[in-house]
C-alpha cells in the first residue's frame, strides 16, 4: 500500500509497479518542478532530487530508411573487354552489381571461400539473382573469368592430398555449371618438392581428364608456377579433349618470370613465342598487373597500373607502355581483361585504372602518345594515393594490418625454407583454363602443399 507523499515520489513508486507488470503508461516521466523536501516519517528530511530518476522507454522509430539505389559507372564500348576480380561477399549475385559499379566490361570472381577446402551450396535464390542480373546488366558468361580456390594442387604427388585438391576443383566446376558460367581459372600447384616437373604435369592432366569425364559442360586446368609456355603445351597435349581446356596469360607473371613487355618488339616477341609454344587459339583470358619489381625478378608483387612517382616507395615496372601493346592488339579482343592490382578496398582505383585502360585503344603509338600516356598514369597515381597505397604521406596502417602482413610475413618464411627453386614447376607465366564448346571452366596457396602467389620463384 503506498504511503501519503508528495507527487513526485508518487509517480515514481507508480512507475516502478508499472513497469514490473511491463506495462507503459502516462507515468514513464514527470515534469520536473523545484527541489522540495519531504519527511521520511522520523522527522529527517528528503531531497526528491536524491531520488533515482525514473528511465524514459524509447519507442522504436518507425521511419524507413532510405536507401540510394547502386550507382553504376559508364561501360566503354571496347572490344577490350577490360575488368577486375571484384567481391562476391554477401551473395555471389552480388559479385555483378560490384562489377557494374566500376564499369567493368569483365569481372573474375571467387565462387566459394578461396581460403577453405569446403564451403556451403549455393542457395537457388543467389543462383537464380546471379543469372536474373548477368541479364539485366549484359554480361557475357565468355567475359566472366570465375577464379579457383587457393589450395588446389593437382601436381601434388601425395596421393590423399592429390585427392583432396580434386575434390575442391571439382566442386569448384560444378557451381560454375549451376551459374551458367562458361570460364574457370585456377592454378594446378606444385611438384612440392617430391616429383619431377613431368610427373607432376601427367598427374594435373589426368585430373583435368576425370573432371572432363565427371561434368557433362564444365572442365578444367589452370596455372602453374614457373615461366616457361612450353609446359603449358605439355599439359594440353596429355588432355583428351582439348576443346575443354584454355590458357590465361599473366602480366605479371611473365614479366617477372623473365619476359620483357614493355617495348613493341618484346611483346610481339612473347606473342610469337606463346603462339608457337601453345597456340593462340588456346588464349582463354588474362590478368592485367604491373609488378613491383623487375623484369627476370622471380618475384610475383603486383602493383597498380603505370605508377611511377617519387611520392611512392614502389613502382610499376612494366609501365602504362607495356599494356598500350595489349590494349592494342586485337589477338586479345573479346577475352576477360582482369585487373588484380592493389584497390585498398576503395571501388574508384579500379574504376580508374579501367577508365586509364579503356583510353589506351584510342591513343596511337607517335609523338603525342606520350603526354596522354603522363595523363592517365596521372589519374591513376592521384587515386590511389587517396587511398592510402604506397605513399609516403599516407597514414601509419593500423595494428591489425601490422599484424596480418607480419603473420603473411612469417608464413612465406616458412614456405620458403620448405619448397627450394627446383621443386617448383616453371611456369609461372600463365594460367591455364578449361574450356568446352559451350561451357567454359577455368592464387595464392595458404598450404605448404605449394608455393603462395606472392612468394618468390626462387628460394
């Protein structure tokens, strides 16, 4: 029963009763009046503002928020079909709306966790979105260059982990059948130290052969680690059916692994030698990277497209020269361009660098083509510099970044000690696809199985 007090305490005992019982009521708040004191029954007296203040119940807004619609940058109509390995986080649907927001005219994407040997089914609601919106925004399947997880190795030697990396490349195919995809891109590993080169290229054509055997539109090969085509040819002439298998050639690599694209002559030097090796009819796809380091380097670091300013501690080594060659050429019309420079997690670098790309099949190769070419290295230098890659006056990265590129760090260390220059197969250069007439199928490990994407080529 209450006791006779002032009103104040009153709503206060009221509001306390009420809100046991989770009731709501005209009580929750009172307006505040002037400090009085009250007896407390021995004759003391009672400051009210001593008194626990009732708390206020917040109802939830019922506002909708207001969410913009995706903006969607300008497509070059190019026969270059230039684009980038974008996120599919969220649903691989999604993976297209990145892509469109950057106006690629291509994309590469992971179809599962690249870092797990497993990963759940794909649900039908994401493979029906993914096929609804490669409609509405016009992408060909032939443009989508899907990229296989970081731990297959087809070359491994050890017969249960052979197995296993099979096992993840073969599932890795079939989303790409449910999806409608018609490329597929992966790197077959290593030798691991334990077989020779041709050992271990026998056993990545015989999985290429069982993935054929096992899909009825979807295959494989993919890449490996090393710099010479002619293993390339080695692994297409042990495949049964090589209509199902392709080749995607990597910038990066092949300038690290030793050729020279930066001058007409060299390029056309690497073409010829790729046509007679393997055969242009064979080009599937590829990655557009400028390197860190030097040409013959061995060292797989990609950098952003042509940047070269003393703002940087890197530099792209290739140089925007290089890839006017490529975007020029049109032996490479009409494959997936992929981009897989540094983009800091900011969309408008690869924007950039597309826009810069795009605009090198309009610049012809005399005496003006140098100033354009200072301009769109320039636009690209300057966007990526607001993101904080490579400069000098960019901001300390933060301790959790300091510590994932310490534990890469150690991990490549041990990788090293592990897997010595001989035990890797030299071929490096490229990636190799599966290809079909009309399923297409085609980096860096995280297992000691073979060597990651970024260490070096040699021990």
């Amino acid at each position: 029963m209450l006791r006779a007090c002032s009103p104040r305490k009153l709503a206060w005992q009221l509001q306390t009763t009420f809100n046991s019982k989770r009731s709501t009521s005209s009580f929750l708040t009172m307006p505040k009046g002037p400090k009085r004191k009250q007896s407390n029954g021995d004759g003391a007296g009672i400051d009210e503002s001593e008194l626990p203040k009732p708390p206020v119940k917040r109802l939830k807004s019922t506002k909708t928020k207001i969410v913009d619609p995706p903006q969607y940058a300008v497509r070059a109509p190019s026969l270059w079909k230039v684009g980038a390995h974008v996120s599919a986080a969220g649903g691989i649907e999604n993976a297209i709306i990145n892509a469109a927001s950057i106006g690629a005219n291509s994309f590469a994407l992971f179809v599962k966790s690249q870092r797990k040997w497993s990963s759940p089914p794909l649900s039908e609601a994401s493979i029906s979105g993914f096929k609804a919106r490669l409609v509405e925004h016009g992408y060909d399947p032939l443009h989508i260059l899907p990229h296989g997880s970081y731990l297959i190795n087809l070359g491994n030697p050890d017969a249960e982990k052979r197995q296993k990396s099979y096992d993840c490349f073969l599932d890795d195919l079939k989303r790409c059948e449910s999806l409608g995809l018609l490329l597929y891109n992966f790197h077959p590993g290593s030798t691991v130290g334990e077989a020779t080169t041709d050992e271990s290229i026998s056993l990545i054509a015989g999985c290429i052969n069982e993935a054929h055997r096992a899909t009825e539109k979807v295959a494989g090969a993919g890449n490996i680690i090393g710099g010479d085509f002619n293993h390339l040819a080695k692994i297409i002439e042990q495949v049964d059916d090589k209509t199902r298998v392709g080749v995607c050639l990597d910038t990066c690599h092949m300038f690290a692994a030793g050729y020279d694209l930066r001058t007409k002559e060299g390029w056309e030097n690497i073409v010829t030698d790729f046509d007679q090796q393997v055969g242009l009819s064979y080009l599937r796809g590829m990655h557009l990277n400028d390197s860190k380091t030097d040409c013959n380097s061995k060292k797989d670091r990609h950098e952003n497209i042509g940047i070269i300013d003393t703002f940087f501690d890197s530099r792209g080594h290739v140089g925007i020269q290089g890839f006017h060659h490529i975007l020029n050429d049109a032996r490479f019309q009409n494959i997936p361009l992929i981009l897989e420079t540094p983009s800091f997690e900011k969309p408008e670098v690869w924007a950039t660098e597309i826009t810069a790309l795009n605009s090198l099949s309009a610049v012809a190769a005399d005496a003006d083509a140098d100033e354009q070419f200072v301009s769109l290295v320039d636009s690209v230098r300057e966007v990526v510099k607001k993101a904080g890659g490579n400069s000098k006056t960019s901001k300390a990265p933060k301790k959790a970044a300091v510590k994932r590129g310490r534990r890469n760090q150690s991990r490549r260390i041990q990788i090293r000690t592990m897997i010595s220059w001989n035990s890797v197969l030299e071929l490096r250069v490229c990636l190799l696809l599966l290809y079909c007439g009309n399923f297409l199928c085609n980096e860096q490990p995280t297992s000691t199985d073979h060597v990651e994407e970024s260490t070096d080529f040699a021990a």
